[in-house]
C-alpha cells in the first residue's frame, strides 16, 4: 500500500516535472569536449548499491586527484529517478549516477546525460564489454555511450534437482518440454514455477529471449511494439500455463512467493544470475537441492538467453569533470579489483568478457551442491541477443502491463489482451510527452 | 415507588444496549488498529527463515533482542543514526514549530491590527496545501541556494505548521480572558512576559496538542527527505528504511532488517502518546465547548 502511495506520489511529481521542462537546458553541451580537466577534482556519484562504499574507498585511496563522494537512497524506481529528473531541472545532479538499462533511454530523451563516447579512454575500452550489454548504452549507435555498463542478468533454469529426479522428470530444455514437465509437476502436487503476475521484467526477459522487440528508434521517432509475433507467442504460451492451473501466482518479492520456493512448493524459476542469491536467502530450507540448467529454447537445438535486470553507471550532462568522471566509472566496471568488490558486496554479474570468467565466478556454491553455477551463467552471457531495445517511458508501460497482467492471472482477459491495453497507453505516453511515436 | 418502578429497567436496558453496541465498535476498531502492530511485533520476534515459514500471528522462537542485535550492527548502526536524526528532525521542528505557532496563534487572537483576518484566512489556506505538493518547489528553492542535501533542508521547512496556528487561535480565544491580561498589563507586566508567565500556561493543553500533530507530521513527511537528501547519514528513519525496503530484491535479507527496524521506528511516537494523551484530551475538550 505504501509502495503503491509513493509511486502515485513519484508519478504525479513526475507529471508536474514534465510540465515546465524544456526551455531551462540553456547551455548547449557541445558534445565530444571530453577533455581531462587539470588539478584536483571532486565527484559525486549517487547509487544505491549497498556497500557501495567500500568500493570507491580502494578508488579514492588510489586516487587523491579524483576523489568520489558516494551519495544513496532508495533504489531507481523508488524514488532515485525522479531525484535524477527534479535535480536536472534545478541544474544540481551528481557527476554519475546509477542507470538500470530499461531507465537509459527515459533520461537520453530528456537529454540529461552525457555522451561519454567522445572520450577517448571509453573509445579505446569499448571492446571489452559484452557486445550486447555496450548496446544497451549506445542503442545500437556506434557513435554514443550514454553511460558504462556495470552489471548484467543473463537468465538461466533454477530447478529442484531432487524433485525432479524423484518423480523421473527430465530436466526441460525446451518450452515445450517445460510446458510437458509442468503437467507432471502438477501431477506430483507442485507448481513448475511462480508467474511473476506484477513484475514485467521477467516477462520482458522472455520475450527479450524469444526475439519481441518491444520498442526502436530510427533516430527521429520511436516504434512501440508490445503485439509482435514473438511476444505474442511468450504471453499465449504463458497463458496456456496459467489457463492450466500449472504454475502459481503469488505476488513476486514477498514473504508468500518466497515460501512458496522455502516450502517446496515451486520446482523451477527461471531467472536472472542475481536470483541464486533470492533463493538461497528465500528458500533456506531448500539448500543443496537447486541446481542451474540453460534456459529453456523455443525451438530444440537453438541457444539462445534473455536478460532480466542490469544497469549502467552515467555521467550526467551537467558534470563539470566528465572525463574524470568517465575515467571513474571505466575503473568501477572495468577492472578486476572493483569487480570482485561489487560482486562481493552486492553480488553484480560483470558486464565485461573477462569479467564473468573471474576465478571467484569458478567457484562451486555449496546451496547449488557445489555445482559451478556461475559458468552456466558465463555461457547465457554470450547467448543473450543485441538489439533489445528499452522505451524512454518504461515506468508507465511497466505499471499498465503489470495491472493488465494482475487482471490476466485472476481470470479478466488474457495476458495478450494486457499487453495491447499496454501497447495503446504506451503510444498515447510517449505523445503526451512530446517524444516522437509512430502510430 | 411503584410509579418509578416500571421505568427503571427500561432506562438500564436502554444504556446497557449502546454500552454494549459502543464496546463492540471499540472492540472492532482496537482489532483493526492493532492487527498490524502486533503482526509487526510478532514478525520482528522471529529468525529470517522462521518468518516465512510459519503463522504470521503467532510466535516462533523468540529472537527479537539477537534481530535488534543484528539491526544495531548492520552497517556500522547506520540505522540508530537514522534514529536519531529522525528524533532531531522531528522533536526540534515540533517544539521551535509548536512556539511559533502559540505565538503566531496568540497574536490573532488577542491583537487587534488591520490585516488580522486576511493573515488568518492565509495562513488558513495553507492548511489545504499537502505538504507533498510543496516538496518539489522547496527542493527548486533549496537548490537555488545550494543548500539541498543538509540538514537545514529538511529542517527548515518543517518549522511551520499552519493546522498549529489554527488551534492556537481557537484556544487561546477560547481559554485566555482578556480581563486576565488586562490585569496583568496594569500590573506592570509587559506583552512578551504576560505570554510566556500567564497565556502559555493557560494555553498548556492546547500547546501539547499542536506539538503532538505537528510531531506526528514530521515524523511521517517522508517525500521532503526523499527529494532533498543524498547522503545516507542524513536521512531521518522513515527514508532509511525505505530504501532499504527498496533493495529487498537485491539483497533479501534486509526484509528482516526492515521489519524490527520498523517497529523500533514506531516506539518514539508510542511513548510520545503514552506520555501526552492525558494533555491533549484535555485540550480537545477545552476546544469543544467554546
């Protein structure tokens, strides 16, 4: 309820932001002055990753010239953003802020970052990020980078290995065989998996993995596809399911989805590299019965993953320092020492190539049975597609898609009729905001 | 005798079915109320893994002083920093809030000047304005002087309290006669002393009751600390906890964290009704009659 109250709140501020914006983005920024700036600098960079801190001491100590002031508070959707948006009006924001990729293009349409491609040290470092992950900064434009990736969620199949084997279930590799083993789970008195009935981001790493492309940009306006064929074919497939009664649909993130794993009751999630640590602190009476497989493919002998979740570091337009700024953040998300920190505090998968093959990303974990979990990872890392692109109004199109699904899992209208109910509002969004849409 | 005699059970039956009816309203709405406190409570008693896994209204192992523990340590007590920034926050606003608006309050009721119904009927107004709607303005102004992300930035603006001023007026119209001042003027008194030595005391019951509503105000305006704080050392306990209530995806054992941390949070506005309702019941009953 409260959640709920303050994302009303954030939404109407949002409104009233939007209103008067416009004409105070005075100074220009000629794009590409990326030049280092001489004498010391001081940084800001507002994050809420926890333990954030202890990573930017090893940089500051590194660094007298280029010191890094940590600022927090809640995370993006809950309140951080619209920080971001209200202090671009009022001409205040950190240096560098903390991006998810889906929240990227909502702050380049109102040109509140800075191109750091311009700067030589990112041209020259562009190549050692997951090809994919650098295009959710750049949106396929080789010649920008709105900010640096910093983390990545490639997906994969977390599955009760004994269950399964107990009750002869093979493990599915495709969604067919998915849909196959969830009428045996059924059978067995389980659900195969939770339906996240509120939170679209894994719906969107499905479709991400099945190849909908929701949204593009042809550099003068944007296309909003939320019906496409291969989307279509995610939310009939999942509606079969729900249609069945073979999968569950307690509200994701609380007490109730996590007993639902705690309690045996959910064989399989298929999820992000972060959800190994949902489900070891979630489901604690469950430790040494998970196991990881490739996520499931539409089409048997393909390999292909989705993404759920992962996030940028920017530098935003009003940086005075963006070189220093820039130079900050390839640190954070480049090199090994503040990798393994950030994956130690706050366990962020790397969004580099050598990044996930880490020795400490080698090693077996005990609530997985000592299976190495985090090589399956490696591998969807490289599976996952390029060209997904995220909208700029992502917060609306997620709360309609959400409300839509909510009705869909409690038997209103299907899931498909959700998305075109989403797909409609999304459009009319993007115009009510002045931002360029085909029809 | 025999003339009362068939009107006394009638008058008992008559109170003893709205005695019962009013108990059972007030037995309905104590449930309603206390339903989630004492599911907070039972909640904050229990292991992380417990929590989960049995009923939510009833005691597991009761664990609640290792989980104060655990809440305390948790980042180097980042959260009793919240606590007290909260209590400073909250308690400082609502006293300098509660004498400004006794004074302001005071003032017109008492004075006769022109503009004294134009300044009420302002100040009056400004009851209606959400303190929400007046958050981004103020993070626009606060930035305008660089002074966004201090303590000033939340403090300042919680001074005033225009609802305090409203029923500073009520009493003290209602319960400081102008024949007592006018005593204490040809006493030899001045205005300033005749305030804090005669109306202040008079108007006791009604102060509590504004330092009550504006500390329950302050302590629950969680969208101005939102807007205007960046650094965690500032926030006052409300924030705290919601941004760490944001991250329970990320890192899911805060969920336990954010629940004792919850009901520690709602201990000081406990004990500050405990100590202060005796006061204010009097005070809205002074109001009421006149």
């Amino acid at each position: 309820m409260r959640k709920r109250l303050s994302v009303l709140l954030i939404s109407a501020l949002a409104l009233s932001a939007c209103g008067s914006g416009g004409d105070d983005t005075g100074d220009t920024t000629s794009a590409a002055s990326c030049a280092p700036s001489s004498g010391p600098v001081n940084l800001t960079y507002t994050t809420w990753i926890p333990g954030i801190e202890n990573v930017v001491k090893v940089w500051n100590d590194k660094n007298p010239n280029i010191q890094v002031k940590v600022q927090t508070g809640p995370n993006g959707n809950g309140g951080t953003y619209q920080n971001f948006f209200n202090q671009l009006k009022a001409g205040n924001t950190p240096d560098l802020g903390h991006i998810e990729y889906d929240a990227l293009p909502s702050f380049r349409v109102q040109d509140g970052l800075f191109d750091v491609a311009g700067c030589d040290i990112v041209a020259k470092a562009k190549d050692q990020f997951i090809p994919w992950t650098w295009n959710q900064v750049s949106f396929g434009d080789e010649k920008s980078a709105w900010g640096i990736p910093q983390d990545s969620g490639p997906m994969a199949l977390f599955y009760r290995a004994d269950l399964f084997e107990k009750n002869n279930i093979a493990i599915p590799k495709t969604w067919d065989e998915y849909a196959a083993a969830a009428e045996k789970v059924k059978a067995a008195g389980g659900y195969i998996t939770n339906f996240s009935q509120s939170d679209i981001n894994q719906f969107a790493g499905f479709t991400w993995q099945a190849g909908g492309r929701w949204f593009a940009n042809d550099g003068q306006q944007w296309t909003v596809n939320l019906t496409d064929d291969k989307t279509k074919k995610v939310a009939d497939y999942w509606q079969g399911l729900l249609d069945k009664k073979l999968v569950s649909t307690v509200p994701p993130w609380t007490t109730e989805w996590d007993n639902a794993y705690n309690s045996s009751s959910a064989w399989t999630w298929v999820s992000a590299v972060w959800g190994a640590n949902s489900i070891m602190s979630g489901a604690p009476k469950t430790a040494g019965k998970w196991r990881v497989a490739p996520m499931p493919q539409w089409s048997a002998g393909e390999d292909i993953a989705g993404n759920w979740g992962g996030s940028a570091t920017a530098v935003f337009k009003n940086s005075k320092h963006p070189y220093e700024a820039a130079q900050f953040a390839l640190w954070l998300n480049t090199s090994e020492e503040a990798l393994a920190l950030l994956n130690k505090e706050a366990q962020l998968y790397p969004a580099t190539t050598a990044g996930t093959k880490y020795s400490y990303l080698g090693n077996p974990v005990e609530f997985y049975g000592d299976q190495k979990i985090y090589e399956v990872f490696a591998e969807a890392a490289t599976k996952v597609t390029p060209d997904f692109t995220w909208g700029p109004t992502m917060t609306s199109t997620y709360a309609n898609a959400s409300d839509g699904f909510k009705a869909a899992v409690s038997g209103q209208g299907t899931l498909t009729d959700a998305l075109a109910a989403t797909q409609k509002s999304t459009v009319e969004t993007l115009k009510s905001q002045a931002i360029p849409v085909k029809e | 005798m025999s003339v009362l005699a068939p009107e006394k059970p009638k008058k008992i039956q008559e109170s003893l079915l709205s005695r019962t009816g009013a108990m059972l309203i007030m037995a309905v709405c104590t449930v309603y109320f206390l339903t989630p406190i004492w599911w907070l409570f039972v909640g904050a008693s229990k292991s992380s893994d417990q929590f989960t896994s049995t009923n939510p209204l009833w005691f597991a192992d009761f664990n609640l002083f290792a989980n104060i523990g655990d809440l305390f340590a948790y980042r180097d007590g980042v959260f009793l920093r919240w606590m007290l920034n909260s209590v400073l926050y909250t308690g400082g606003a609502a006293l300098i809030g509660t004498l400004l608006a006794a004074m302001c309050g005071y003032a017109l009721a008492k004075y006769r000047f022109h503009g004294r119904e134009l300044i009420f009927n302002v100040v009056l107004s400004g009851v209606l304005v959400p303190a929400t709607a007046l958050a981004l303005p103020l993070f626009l102004l606060f930035s305008k002087v660089d002074a966004t992300n201090t303590f000033w930035s939340v403090f300042l603006p919680s001074l005033v309290n225009p609802f305090g001023v409203y029923l500073a007026r009520i009493y003290a119209t209602a319960s400081v006669p102008d024949d007592l001042l006018e005593a204490a003027r040809i006493d030899g008194s001045g205005e300033i002393r005749t305030f804090f030595k005669v109306s202040t005391r008079l108007m006791t019951p009604a102060l509590i009751t504004i330092f009550l509503f504006h500390f329950v105000a302050v302590w629950n305006n969680f969208l101005l600390p939102l807007i205007m704080l960046g650094d965690e050392r500032l926030f006052p306990v409300t924030l705290g906890l919601y941004s760490w209530n944001t991250q329970v995806n990320q890192i899911p054992e805060l969920r336990g964290l954010v629940i004792i941390g919850a009901l520690l949070s709602i201990t000081p506005l406990v004990v500050a009704f405990l100590f202060l309702q005796r006061f204010w019941r009097n005070g809205l009953g002074a109001g009421a009659v006149k």
